[in-house]
C-alpha cells in the first residue's frame, strides 16, 4: 500500500501537552481554525475574471502573543482563495514589493508556458506580471506558489502559498458537503526561533517542528454533527502527513491532486507528501455533540517519528438538516489511451554529508537544458525510481494531470487512482504513470515536490514540441 515504506504504523497518540515556542508555551487546540478569504476579482468580463495580488511582507500573528514575519500574497497567510470556473479565463496581475525576484505557479494548472512561473522569467522587485488562466480543464483544488529558481524553496517556506479552487458542471452537480461545510485545510510546518521568528535553513526538516492548518497552529474548529468536505493541501517543503483521527474513524476520500475520483473510498488514515492534495468527507454526526476528536500526524511531529497532533474537531449540534451525501460515482475519467513512447526517470540525491546535490538521472538542473522532448499529442508512460535507501521523495510534474498505473509490483493505491499531478516515490518501489501532452507546446520542469529538494537541483525539464 500507499504506506508500507513509511515505516510507520497506526498507533495510539499521547495526549496533546503544551508545547514550548518562542519563549513561551502554547497549548494545543486554544487558537480557532481560520478559512482563508476569498479573493474578490477586480473586473468580471463575458470570458474572464480579473485579479490584483500584491506579493508583500507582513508581520503576523502565528503564535499568540507575537508577531511573525512572512511572505505574503495580498498580507494573508496561506494568501486569499481564487474560486474559478472550468471554461472562464482568470487574470492576475501579481505585484512584488518583497524587496527580491518571485515568480507564481499555478501548480496543476495546465497554463501556457509563459504564465507557468516557472521559466527564468522572474517578477523583479518593485515590478509586476499578468497571468493567464485558460481554465481549459476540469475541476480541481489547486494551489498557488512561488517557483523563483533557486529560491522557490525558501520562498514558499516563508509563506507564499494560496488556493485556487477550479470548479466545473461535473462537480457543482453533486450533493457534497458546500458552502462552510467544504473546508479548505492548508497543512505545514516551520521552524520557529525564540522571538516567533521563521529559521530558514535548506534541507532542515528535523528542526521544522511547529504544524500549521490554514496559518494557526495546533488549531481547534468547530464542527457540526454532520458531513464536511476537507480540501487537504501539503504546502510544506519536506513534510509528510499520515493523518488519521484519534479513534480511527473513517474518512472517505472523493479526490486527489486533479479533482473527483471515480467512486469514494473509505480508508481509516490518509498520507499526503509536499504539493499533493487530497479530498475527503468525515461524518461528525456519529459523534455525540460535546466530542473532541483530534487529528493525528502517524508521521510526526519529527519529519520520520512518533505520532503528533494537527489540528481538533469540536463537535457541536446540527443547526439544520444536513442534506448533503456522497453519491457512489462521482465522475468518469477519462479513458487511458495506449502509450506509445515508454522512459525512466531517476531521483537521487546525496544522502550523507553536508552540501547536498540532488539529481534526476543523476544530473544537476540546468535551466539551459531540455532533459527530455515529447511530441506533441503523444501518450507516455514513465517509471519513476527513488534513488536513494532511506528517504522518499515525490515527483511532480508541470502542465498535466497524469494517472498512476502502478507503485512496485503491484496496482496503485486506491486513493491515488484518479488523476494526479504528484505522486510519492518510496525507495524500492518504482511508481509508473502516465500522461497525455495534448494542451501547450513548450517547456515546463519536473521535479521532486520536497522542493528543498528540488531547489538542490532535483528538477529537470520537458519540452513538449
Ligand atoms: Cu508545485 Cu513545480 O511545483
Ligand atoms: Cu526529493
């Protein structure tokens, strides 16, 4: 299965205790869930919705009592939520008053290679940029980040990360959980010093020790005895999550990176690692109002450790009748042509020592390389193999929604049977997927979404011609 390279197992939690941060002490569950705001476009059109963000500093209060400076998309941390819809174009124009070179990626979005943000063409500081979203595919809980080469790790570490939740006819037709009962729950960490400020430090998973949802910290939310959807997004730089509740109920997960699965499957723990996103709906009206039922990292709160806490559910009584429901088929997926050109793709990186080099078929990234040509149209399977013993890493890649055809010798895990943009690659265990290059023409990376990783060289590039 999806876990059993992990190394880590269901277990029991120890009770959460107060933890010691920046020379104070922080009981878990005290700071309420926040959502981020939607962002209000500027100018709606016929074709198009129209957007302003600036990228700027802000200092913010993480933990309570201090204020902490981050990177910021219009001041919020993760930044204001864009709603877009399947067949309408949006348009940002994206501000930088961060003092250094940023550049946006619309991770999942199959956007023309110039607003992909992830070329050499950099916002310089005091200046802007439009981006263009054709929305030229279906719905999807997609994210925004900073992608500056070299500085995509760092940047997104210091607080550039934002939703973008695309919709279509397909998903808006179903009885799921909407409105406040379709939550977006942002996880991540960092590494916080003794004055709340954030420690950047490359490759430091071990030290980044302080879990956030949406922002706060440890936080409590409040919940009706009915069914949410929770939009889970991993925007940490290295981070795994293993999520499961404190007395393992079901979850039921209704999609992945690139929307909607199939049909729903009902799994007693959930992992996401860096970039990937997964849909699930929990039912909170089998628990008795008065409940508190805390969600558990089985993989933290070390990167690789014993179980640690994420956030609280508080349950409280239904105000209403809850009429949503999740239908057992949800959508079709489109069909797997044959593929007709078949490569291997390796990640690797050095494992001891310090002045790390990461790889793709043990090649350093090069901006001024193609890695790879792929004709336009074409269908290609790739097998993607994990260089290294002890660590996992993952594989992203730009412009498509791929499909997972295998992990190892056998099928893929259910849960990551729909379409996916990213994928965890444990070592031993060669994931072989598939994808279609039918959209633009052009160059967009590959890479290994721990982007510490990647800001070590772990990415390379396809041109699609
Ligand atoms: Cu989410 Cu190349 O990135
Ligand atoms: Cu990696």
């Amino acid at each position: 299965s999806l876990v059993e390279r992990s190394g880590a197992a269901p277990a029991a939690a120890a009770p959460p205790v107060p933890v010691r941060l920046a020379g104070g002490t922080l009981t878990p569950f005290t700071v309420p869930l926040t959502v981020p705001q939607t962002l209000r476009p500027v100018l709606r059109t016929a074709t198009t919705d129209y957007y302003s963000v600036t990228m700027h500093r802000r200092r913010l209060e993480i933990l309570p009592g201090t204020r902490t400076e981050v990177y910021t998309y219009n001041g919020d941390l993760p930044g204001p939520t864009i709603r877009a819809t399947s067949g309408r174009r949006v348009v940002v124009r994206q501000r930088n008053r961060l003092g250094m070179p940023t550049a946006v990626h619309l991770h999942g979005g199959a956007t023309a290679p110039g607003d992909d943000g992830s070329g050499t063409a950099t916002i310089p500081p005091g200046g802007e940029r439009v981006y263009t979203y054709p929305n030229q595919q279906p719905h999807a809980t997609l994210w925004m980040h900073d992608h500056t080469h070299h500085m995509e790790a760092e940047h997104l570490y210091r607080g550039l990360a934002s939703l973008y939740l695309l919709s279509d006819r397909t998903e808006a037709a179903l009885p799921l959980p909407r409105g406040q009962f379709d939550v977006p729950l942002v996880l991540r960490d960092a590494h916080l010093d003794a004055d709340a400020q954030l420690v950047w430090n490359m490759d430091d998973a071990d030290n980044r020790t302080t879990l956030l949802v949406n922002g706060r910290p440890w936080p409590r939310f409040e919940v009706q005895a009915r069914r949410y959807r929770f939009r889970l997004v991993n925007s940490s730089n290295l981070r795994f999550f293993l999520l499961q509740l404190a007395d393992a109920g079901e979850m039921t997960v209704i999609g992945s990176d690139g929307g909607l699965l199939e049909a729903p499957v009902t799994v007693p723990y959930v992992l996401l690692s860096p970039g990937e996103r997964v849909e699930i709906v929990v039912d909170f009206s089998r628990y008795q109002p008065g409940t508190s039922v805390v969600l558990h990292n089985l993989m933290g709160p070390g990167p690789f450790e014993q179980v640690g806490s994420v956030m609280r559910f508080d349950v409280v009584p239904a105000r209403g009748r809850d009429r949503s429901s999740v239908p057992q088929k949800l959508r079709t997926l489109p069909p797997l042509p044959t593929p007709t050109v078949r490569r291997t793709v390796e990640l690797r990186m050095d494992e001891f020592g310090t002045g790390h080099q990461a790889y793709i078929d043990g090649k350093v990234f090069d901006p001024a390389r193609i890695d790879t040509t792929i004709a336009w149209g074409s269908t290609e399977e790739w097998t993607v193999t994990n260089g290294n013993v002890f660590m996992p890493h993952n594989f992203h890649m730009h412009l498509v929604q791929f499909r997972v055809l295998g992990r190892g010798d056998g099928p893929p895990d259910p849960t990551e049977s729909g379409l996916k943009d990213t994928v965890v690659v444990w070592p031993g265990q060669p994931v072989r997927l598939q994808a279609t290059f039918d959209t633009w023409r052009g160059v967009y990376p590959y890479h290994c979404h721990m982007v510490d990783h990647s800001a070590m060289g772990m990415m390379a590039q396809m041109k699609i011609v």
